[in-house]
C-alpha cells in the first residue's frame, strides 16, 4: 500500500550532477514549503559537476570556480550524489517511477550543432564538442586527438569558439599550471599549429562572446592576434549596439585598439590567431577524403545587425576544421524529445508527452528544457521556474511505491552497477589534488590538481575512499 506524500518526504531524483542539476537541488531543499524533500542526484559520470569538469577549458580558473560553490552544495549532507549510473541503461523510467515521486532531468545539451555545408564530413572535420571533451579529460573520449594541422579553421563567434581556439594556439606548457591531464599535455606539446583562424559569420559589434574571453586571447604567450581592417564594419544596430550595451562597447573598443596596436608593433611570434569577421563558411575543401582548406563568403551587414552574402568568395589553406555553431541536446529514452530544438518537451519545465499532454511527476531544467543558450549562472532561472510548478503540483503526485531510501541503493546493488558516492568524489578530489602536490614538490612548476581521466581508474579511486562500496 502506497505511503501518502503527506506521512513521509517527497523523494526527488534529479539526473544529471552538472549545475542545472545542484542548482534545482539547492532551490529544492531552500524553498518554502511545509514538507520534507529527500533528493538523490544522479550523473553518468563518477564525479560531480558536469560542464564545469568537462566542459571549460583548464585555463578558466575564474569559471571554475563555480565548482567551488557546487562543491558546498553538494558538502552539506542533505542531498545524496550517486554517480556513474546512466539512465536508459542502469536505471529506467519506470524503475525510477518506483522509487521517486517526481524526477527532474537535468542533462544538458552535450551534442554539436549541425553545419550542413560540404565537405564537413570530411577527415579532419569536427565538432567542437569532441575536442572540448578530450582537453578537459572526459572519461568517454579517446586519449588521442589527431593533432597534426599546421592551420586550423574554427567556425563561430561564442565562448567555445574562443576556447577552443585559444587552447589549440597555445604553446602546451603554459597549460602545465592547470588541471590539464598528462595525455592532454603530451598531445598538444607535440602539435605543429602555426595559425588558428577563427570565422564569424556576423560583424565585430554582434559576436557572442564574452570581455573576459576576449581578452584571455591575448594573455597567450608567443601567440600574436591577428585582426583584418577591411572586417570591422559597422551599420546602424551595430552603432545603437555599441551606445545602449557596455559589454559590446567593451568588445568592440578592445578589438579596435588590437588593430590599431597591430600597426604600430611588428607581430613576430611563431603562432598566429586570426579573428575574421562578417564570413560565412560555404564549404570544406578537401584532398583525398582530407581536409585542405575551407571556402569562406564574404558577408555584408544589412542595417539590423544581420548579413547578407555578397557573392565574393575567400579560400584558406587549412588541414582541420572545428565547428563550435553551438550545442545540441540528446534524445532521453522514454521521454518526449523536441528534435527541431533538441530539448525535451516541456512547458515551464513540465515535461509533455508526444501529444502535448503534461506527465505528471517528470520534469526538466537547463540546456535540455530551454536549449544552450545563456550563460551558466541563468540555469539557475530554469530551475526556479522548474521548482516552483513541482511545489505546485506536490499534492497531486502519484506516490511512489518503493520510496526508501535504501531502496535504490539495493537495486543498483543487485544489478551490479558499481556507482560513485560524495563521498567516493571527496577521495577522488583528495587524489587529484595530491597528484598536484607532487607535481609542485617536484620543482616541475605549480599545480593545484591533476586530472584523472580513465572512468575505471575513477570508479577505482572512488570506491576505495567511499564507505558505501
């Protein structure tokens, strides 16, 4: 017989441990409410944090920092982690439905974009999500990355474009002061890259990138940027742009005085990073089934910030292209997925079935419910929203029929699913850590941590540290 939600406390499973994840579980467990919560947070991965671990290039320390207050979150003992468990594979919707009265996904979007131009299927080609996974030391990706461009193309004008490029042009050992893992560093030390050239499609007053982004381009050692006069144009919303918004004020004055800086100073360094702006990629050129060089149009601003083509096509010798035009969300097994928007179906965070008819109990936060746009910290507006219809709905859920605490502790058990504990994450931080600290007492340089790659040797680390075996 089920136990009523009003004799015992609403038991929440949240998939996904990334920040959309702890943030729904912070909000949860700090909002207004006459009942108790009891919340289990799953992610795939051994270890906790999602995008902010596998997602942000090392060298972002100011960003990483968010791990920093996920971390306290998460260190308060009210909300349970459970990792390396993978939904659709270790644990079902149903099996969930048992065990949990509600459940929130928070998946993210961790999938590129299409480009549909080409020669993008070309050797060589990539999506930039992939490179990104492989520097951050994803368990899930190969340990090699085919390094041997001597120029790369990096296509679009946002954060991961920036990061991408500048990862890719920087001379591997000033990356020795970050987390980056030894197969990272090793693989980039031996890359002949001389030119990155990165493509926007728009001009240099409508880029979606950040000021601090901007500016870490420069503080690359031996790097020169490189920017062309004949891209910084400007038409009337790029002038209203430029008055009503500091940050594009800010964007657009750094790269003006880079330009004119660039003629008053020789650039002699052996590594070049090229900002283009105002063209569009038509096609990959290639060799061979290979990449040689990508074909660029050049582009004309149209008076509203947007572009036309002008016809006057631009070839560039390069041997690898990244494509960073955005992410894309994953389809979730069992649960209607949106593939135009790559999210989940829902309203306001109201997971909906194919019909459109909200399923009671089920619900969604972050890049999966809104798609990948916005900056971390606005996450936290998805999750707002996602609590308060939950709150809303309490009274109406359907109880679940197994809601012990223990109860999904024993399933994963008897499947024998080897998950990860917070505890489990404090040994595996704790090892990092140390790694780190060896590095430094080596005299080598440095490091407050060291990243460990392998899932097994994580799952290993964390299972030894953690009681809960």
């Amino acid at each position: 017989m089920k136990q009523h939600l009003s004799q015992r406390p609403l038991r929440v499973a949240i998939i996904g441990a990334g920040p959309a994840g702890v943030y729904a579980a912070d909000i949860l467990t700090k909002a207004e409410r006459d009942f108790e919560v009891s919340i289990d947070l799953f992610d795939q991965h051994p270890a906790p944090f999602g995008l902010i671990r596998y997602g942000v290039a090392p060298d972002h320390p100011r960003i990483k920092g968010i791990i920093n207050a996920l971390h306290k979150v998460l260190d308060r003992g009210d909300i349970r982690f459970i990792g390396d468990v993978t939904y659709g594979r270790d644990l079902t919707l149903s099996d969930i439905r048992d065990l949990y009265d509600a459940v929130i996904f928070a998946t993210g979007a961790n999938d590129d974009a299409d480009l549909d131009i080409p020669g993008i299927d070309l050797e060589g080609s990539f999506g930039a999500s992939r490179v990104v996974s492989w520097y951050d030391g994803h368990p899930d990706v190969p340990r090699d990355w085919p390094l041997d461009a001597k120029e790369i193309a990096v296509i679009g004008n946002g954060n991961v474009a920036l990061d991408v490029a500048r990862v890719l042009s920087k001379h591997a050992d000033d990356l020795l002061v970050t987390e980056i893992p030894d197969n990272v560093h090793a693989g980039l030390k031996k890359s002949p890259v001389t030119d990155v050239h990165i493509f926007g499609r728009r001009g240099p007053a409508q880029v979606k990138f950040t000021p601090l982004e901007l500016r870490e381009l420069s503080h690359s050692r031996d790097v020169d940027v490189v920017l062309y006069p004949e891209d910084f144009d400007f038409d009337e919303a790029s002038d209203e742009a430029i008055r009503t918004n500091n940050q594009v004020k800010t964007m657009v004055n750094t790269l003006t005085n880079w330009v004119v800086e660039q003629e008053e100073e020789e650039q002699t360094a052996p590594r070049r990073l090229h900002l283009h702006f105002l063209q569009a990629p038509v096609e990959i050129l290639g060799e061979d089934g290979k990449v040689v060089g990508i074909r660029m149009e050049r582009q004309e601003l149209d008076g509203t910030g947007n572009v036309r083509g002008t016809g006057e096509m631009i070839d560039y010798p390069v041997q690898a292209v990244y494509r960073a035009v955005g992410y894309f969300g994953t389809e979730i097994p069992e649960v209607a997925f949106d593939e135009k928007r790559g999210v989940i179906r829902n309203e306001g965070g109201r997971v909906l079935d194919a019909d459109g008819a909200v399923v009671p109990g089920v619900y969604t936060t972050g890049w999966i419910k809104r798609g990948p746009v916005g900056l971390i910290g606005h996450t936290k507006g998805d999750a707002l929203e996602t609590i308060g219809n939950l709150l809303e709905d309490h009274e109406n859920l359907t109880p679940a029929s197994n809601p012990s605490e223990d109860a999904v502790v024993d399933l994963l058990r008897e499947r024998g699913v080897e998950f990860t504990t917070w505890e489990g994450w404090l040994a595996l931080d704790a090892h990092e850590r140390k790694l780190g600290e060896e590095w430094t007492a080596a005299g080598k340089g440095e490091r407050e941590r060291i990243k460990v790659v392998p899932r097994e040797e994580m799952v290993k680390i964390a299972r030894e540290g953690q009681s809960l075996k």
